[in-house]
C-alpha cells in the first residue's frame, strides 16, 4: 500500500518541479512604456499583394477626445520600435512622450500610426528596388498598402487632415530608404518625408530616381545621419541632399544634418525625433525652439 501511494505521488512532485522550472525558466516581461494615448488596431490589417498582415499602433494627441479638431498624420516603419520599450528590438524611440511634451508646449499636435515591420520580409518590404543578396523589392507593394488600405481606414475613423501637406511618412534605416521612396513615388499622398539614417546603399537606383523626378513645390525633407554611422552614410546622404537641392527641393523645405558621435540606433533617432518633426510640420516652432 505504502509502494502504491508513494507511486501516485512521484509523478505530482515531478510535475510540479517540471512546471515550477520551466515558469522559473521563462525570461520577464519588460512592462509596457507605452502612453495611455498609445492604441492597437484590431484586428491586423492585411497586405495585398504579399498575403501577410501587420499589427498597427496608433497615438492620438493628448486632447483628442476633447475636441473636434482634425490633426495632420505621420505614417511610420518599424511600430515595434516607436512607443514601447516592450517589443523594441533594441530601446525605442519614444514618439509618444515626445509629442505628448510637444503639445504640453503648445508646439504640435499630431496623430501617428505606425506599421510594425515584417521581421523576415523587413528588407524586401522596405525597398523598392531589388537586391542581388536580399532578393525583390516588395516596396511598392508595402507602400501600396498604407497609401489603399491603411490611410483609407484612418482618415474613415479618426479626424485627419488629408492633404499631402498635412501628411508625413518617416523611418530610419531601411525605413529610411522606403520613406525616400515614398515621398516620390505617392507625392499626392505624402508631403513630408522625415528621413533618418538611410540606406541608400541598399540600391543605386534610388539616386537615379531622384535625379530623374521633381517633388511638387512646398514638399518637405528631413535628413539625418549619425558621425560614427560610417563614411559612406554620411557622403551617401550629402549626394542625395545635393541632387534633392538640383531637382527644386527648397533650401528652406530640407534640413541636412550630420551629429557628431552619433551611432546607427534608436537612442540617436530618439533624441533627433521631436526637432525632426517640428521642422516638417510645424517650422515657425522648430525655428523657435532653436534659439
């Protein structure tokens, strides 16, 4: 009886230290730092064309349930990374304190959504053109989507101003390469590109576009590049300044900035972001808040 009870009882206890292990295995959670104004839209919205779908976040200014005022929109890449340190890949960018303390200062009110990225696909996604290693450029298809399906729904359900220069589309990296991309290729939806760190190494052809096209007068660029992020970024982003001021972009409609010590991360965009968005909406501030 006693070799009966104790074998009912080995198999509990063993389960109990298997599942008290694995639990203690699991690595924490990291707590949310996302800002009460900071929402998921539900369900995913899907990309035609690639048959995926994409989680998408959204801010609203921090008085918009108090008001009817309608707000310009900026559209960004990379969503893991702009408002929660919980699912960045490596810190975030902090858009949400940044324009909850801007419209404390009464500089700008903004609605932003961001797309999460594709993981794998984030290469192919966030180029337009293809690449011999990386493989085709899916950039068309990804813009596509958020200038037919995703700008739609928002201007449908949130109160937006919808005209290009009231619109905005900014990432860094490979999302700074799409955002270039984008800003030419949909310049009837987007007005304002803010471009951070941007791989024009990816594919020459994003040169031999610019220097082809002319942007419709009032559009507006933001260029960024950190000092240690490498030579060629920095050459890189001065060529294309250079062919952006011979094809019409405005002295006053392109600010061009290199920051000494600055790497290829999200604390360096973070820092750059709240002057980077001023400049493209809101300039009579960024003036200002450089004095």
């Amino acid at each position: 009886m006693l070799l009966s009870l104790v074998s009912k009882l080995v198999p509990a206890v063993v389960s109990v230290a298997c599942f008290s292990l694995s639990t203690a295995q699991l690595p924490p959670q990291k707590p949310s730092t996302a800002a009460a104004n900071v929402q998921l839209l539900t369900p995913p919205f899907q990309i035609a064309g690639l048959n995926r779908s994409r989680q998408v976040r959204l801010y609203l200014p921090p008085d918009y349930a108090l008001s009817n005022k309608r707000y310009p929109v900026l559209y960004m890449h990379d969503g893991q990374n702009v408002f929660d340190a919980a699912t960045a890949f490596s810190g975030e960018w902090g858009v949400d304190e940044s324009l909850n303390q801007l419209a404390a200062d009464g500089w700008l009110q903004l609605i932003v959504v961001a797309v999460d990225n594709g993981a794998e696909h984030r290469m192919t996604e966030y180029s337009g053109w293809d690449h011999p290693r990386y493989g085709s450029g899916e950039g068309e298809l990804y813009i596509r989507f958020i200038t037919d399906t995703l700008k739609p729904y928002i201007d449908q359900h949130y109160r937006t101003l919808q005209e290009p220069a009231q619109t905005g589309i900014m990432g860094s990296s490979m999302g700074g390469l799409i955002s270039h991309y984008a800003i030419f290729n949909q310049a009837g939806v987007f007005g304002k590109a803010g471009i951070f760190s941007p791989s024009y190494w990816y594919a020459d052809a994003v040169f031999q576009q610019t220097d082809s096209s002319v942007l419709p007068t009032g559009s507006r660029l933001s260029m960024l590049v950190g000092e240690k992020e490498g030579r060629d970024m920095v050459s890189n982003m001065q060529k294309m300044a250079s062919l952006l001021r011979q094809q019409g972009v405005s002295y006053s409609g392109l600010s061009v900035k290199t920051v000494a010590g600055a790497e290829h991360n999200e604390a360096f965009w973070r820092a750059e972001f709240a002057d980077a968005a001023l400049f493209l909406f809101n300039p009579t501030a960024f003036y200002l808040r450089q004095r």
